[in-house]
C-alpha cells in the first residue's frame, strides 16, 4: 500500500511540475510579446487554468450522467462490464485538483510579484 502511495504522489508531483511548466512558458511568452503588466498575465493564466479544471469536472459529470441513463437501458451485461467507465471520474477529478493547484500557484505568484 506505501508502495501504491508513493507511486500515486510521483505522478501527481510530476503531472503537476509538468502543467506548472507549461503555464509559466505561457506566461513567460506572453510578458515578453505584449505590453501587459507581469503580475496581471500571471493572474489571469492561473484563472484560466483553475477554470479548465473546472470546466472539465462539469463535462465529465454529464458525461458519466448520460452513460448511465444509456447503460440502464442496456440488456447484454457481457457489454455493460467491458465497457464500465467508473475509473475516468477519478482521473477527472485529479486532473481538476491538478489543474487548481497549478492555477492557484500561478495565481499567486502574480498576486505577491512586485
């Protein structure tokens, strides 16, 4: 179990340096092409990150709604098994925790940048 623990926060902490990274190039390109202030680009990237994650939780509740509503109306169970989907709501959710905490941080980079 420590095993899985840690293996779970390796990737965790990678995919979240990884989507830092990308935000902060983003940033980095924006402040250098436009006239814009450092502080406010860093802000508005962090929302807008927080609002993908978000964004994407919503498209996933409606999605795993409608398969539901589909998969009661299925009558072959050998098909109902193979194509059970309930492990995408947690990559969805750790993706959405994943984007809030890149987000954030970026967020708040721009708020303490003097």
């Amino acid at each position: 179990m420590k095993a899985n623990l840690l293996y779970g926060l390796k990737k965790i902490a990678k995919l979240y340096l990884i989507t830092l990274l990308i935000g902060a190039i983003i940033s980095l390109l924006l402040i250098y092409f436009t006239d814009f202030q450092p502080t406010n680009i860093l802000k508005i990237i962090g929302g807008v990150i927080v609002f993908i994650g978000f964004a994407s939780q919503l498209g996933s509740n409606n999605i795993n709604r409608d398969y539901n509503y589909n998969m009661a109306r299925m009558t072959n169970q050998n098909f109902a098994d193979h194509e059970n989907r309930a492990g995408l709501a947690d990559g969805s959710v750790a993706f959405m925790l994943i984007m809030a905490l890149v987000g954030l941080t970026l967020f708040v980079v721009g708020y303490y940048l003097v």
